[in-house]
C-alpha cells in the first residue's frame, strides 16, 4: 500500500467500527453474565469472557508475525467473516463445550482484528493526522463496552438473549464485505520469513529487544494494568451516588479527554511524550487522592483527574506505533506486542489491586498507581534513550 497523499477518512473510520465489533466479542458476554449463568448453571462464565483475552496474552506477538505474512486485507476480512460465524454459532445457545470452543477460536478473530487495525489506519493516514487517527482507535474498547451495554440490553430486553449474537454476527459479516471492497489490494508478503518454530522464537526475541518495535508494548502494559484494575475497584471505595458516578464517570473522561486534550497535545510534543506526561499525572493524582481522602467531593476530582492521564497515555500509546516505527512489518509487529502485553496488563492488573485493597485499605491505591506510574514513565525514558543511542 502506497504511502497516502491524504487521510482516508472514511476508511478510518469504519476500521474503527471494526474495533467496536472486536471489543463487543468481550462485552456482549459481559453484558449476559447474569442469564448465561443461568443457561450454564455451574460453568466458567467468567472464563468464557476472559479466554478471548487469554488468546492475545499467548499469541499475541505471534499475530502480528502471522499478519505481516499473510496480508493485512485479507487478515482482517477473514477475521470478521469468522468472528460472525462464531458470534451465529454462539446464537443458538449450544452446550458449554462447545461454546468455550467458539470462544477460543473467537480470540484468534479478535486478536487479528486488533493487530490488523491500527497499521492499516497509519497506512491510510498522512503523518499530521496520525495523533486523531491513533486517538480514535484507542477508544474503541471503551465506546464498544458502552455501546454494548446500552443496545445490547434494550436489545435482549426485547427480543431475548440469541438477538445479541445475531447483531453482532450481522455487524462482523457487513464489515467484513465493507472493508474487502474498501480496503486496497497490499503488497505480497510472500518474502518474509515463513511462519515456523524457529522463525517464530527468533521474531520474539527481534521483537521484544527491538528499542523500537516494543517501546509501545513496554508502555501499554503499565497503563492497562492500572485501567481495568482501577475501573474495577475505585468505585468500590465510594458509597451511594458517588460510587455510581464514578464508575460512569472514569471510562467517559478518559475516552473524552483521549479524543480532546490528547489530541490538540499529540500535534505539538511527541506520542511518547505525552505517554509519560499522562504516567506522571496519574502519579500526582494519587498523591493528590491521598491528601484529600475523607473529604468525598475532592476525593472525585482526584479520581476524575487519574481517569483523564490514563486517557492521555491510551491514545499516545497507539499513536506512538507509527510514530516510532515507519516500516509497516514493524507496525505489524509492535501492535501484536501491544496486544500481547496489553493482555497481560489487563490478567494480572486487578488481582493485584483486589490483595493491595484487602491488604491496605484505600491506602492500597496509592501503593499500586505510584510504582505503576513510575514505571511506565522510566521504562519509555530508556526504550528512547537506546533508540538515540542506534541512530
């Protein structure tokens, strides 16, 4: 794919919506927890949420080795064709085997998709628009989990659990048609290494030391522990209204201010800049939270304020991917990493915070959010530091 001359919007576009679907593979099991525990008395329901994630955490970096073989176009079309024929699969209620199955092969469409995605955006976006490109795609976890919630439950309200299935398996197979049209043919892969063992373990290690290709990844994994963990647990330090508040509250400002403020920033200082701009916010959030806990108002606004800087890093973390990385295998190559760790972020994340809290109290917040904090910014800080050092 040529270099674009101008960005393609609407290309951009529905790539995103392509990540909603992706993300919806999560949240329309979420939002049936209640009646699929019923349907499955005695099952892994939470398994069944999470072990699409777990197929990120295992083959994530591998994704993206796979991708840049085969072609992003017909990746990405493939995956939505197969994620729809899980998703009508899924729409007849079968017995758990087999709907674990269709969730582990569901996995290997989300993790395609969410590979696939952004390097395709940075292929059909001019540079100076690379900051609201990447932006727009990294909220697409937390417009999808809203989105989900919201029609999914007036949906199955109305028309039973199946209906939910049978949307998202009409979503997944129009996009798969849309974007086959829309997406241009790629340049043959057929050069690159042939997917084997031994590629496979060399590619990692060419990954994972590259200064380049994993700088994201070392990033992501620090904002992903926090974010999931955080929504998770902050609101259960609040009671009332103000706990309900906070737990519609923390999504939307982090995925607004990504969209607004992270923007208008990503135009004038550097992505991985902005990642340890919002690191060190979230930093001094904490200590500020700390300061004014027993006071609830100020208590909020802190917590309000540590939402914002994670969706700072969120978008900056994607936006840094072409930033950092011009040639489109590296791309390919670094979202699988981000996809990967990212996972990891989000698995051990939560447990983390759940033993600091048991442990500690409120006081287990602080203790979780500075190291993390600290952390993602002094590890991006020495990933730029030996990439200077190889130039």
């Amino acid at each position: 794919m040529d270099e674009p001359t101008q960005t393609n919007v609407a290309l951009v576009f529905i790539l995103w919506v392509a990540g909603l679907a992706a993300a919806a593979q999560f949240g329309k099991i979420a939002v049936l927890y209640d009646i699929l525990t019923k349907i499955y008395p005695d099952s892994g329901i939470g398994f069944m949420v999470s072990i699409v994630g777990l197929v990120g955490l295992i083959f994530g970096t591998t994704a993206g080795l796979i991708v840049q073989r085969l072609g992003y176009r017909r990746v990405l079309v493939s995956a939505l064709a197969l994620g729809g024929l899980m998703s009508a699969i899924q729409a007849t209620l079968p017995g758990y085997g087999l709907m674990m199955l269709t969730r582990m092969v569901e996995g290997c469409s989300h993790l395609a998709i969410v590979v696939v995605g952004p390097v395709l955006i940075a292929r059909v976006t001019v540079p100076k628009h690379y900051g609201a490109a990447m932006s727009l795609w990294s909220s697409f976890f937390g417009v999808s989990f809203a989105l989900t919630g919201w029609l999914g439950l007036a949906l199955v309200s109305a028309f039973g659990p199946a209906s939910l299935f049978v949307t998202h398996a009409a979503v997944m197979f129009t996009l798969s048609v849309l974007l086959g049209w829309m997406i241009p043919a790629t340049n043959s892969t057929s050069n690159s290494a042939p997917v084997s063992l031994k590629n496979l373990v060399r590619q990692h290690v060419e990954i994972y030391a590259s200064p380049r290709i994993a700088a994201p990844a070392f990033g992501f994994v620090f904002y992903t522990a926090m974010y999931v963990a955080l929504l998770t647990l902050m609101p259960t330090q609040f009671t009332g209204a103000e706990r309900i508040f906070v737990a519609t509250a923390m999504p939307l400002v982090s995925i607004i201010v990504s969209l607004t403020l992270g923007v208008w920033l990503l135009g004038r200082i550097s992505a991985v800049r902005l990642v340890q701009f919002g690191f060190g916010l979230a930093g001094v959030s904490a200590v500020l939270l700390a300061a004014v806990w027993g006071n609830s108002d100020a208590a909020v606004v802190a917590t309000l304020l540590i939402a914002a800087a994670l969706g700072l890093v969120q978008g900056a973390s994607f936006a840094s991917i072409p930033q950092i990385n011009r040639r489109q295998d590296h791309q390919a190559f670094a979202a699988g990493a981000v996809a990967q760790l990212g996972n990891l972020g989000t698995t051990t994340g939560t447990p983390i915070l759940v033993a600091l809290v048991a442990a500690f109290g409120a006081i287990g917040l602080y203790v979780f959010i500075l190291p993390l904090s600290l952390g993602g910014i002094l590890t991006t800080q020495w990933l730029e530091k030996r990439r200077g050092r190889t130039m």
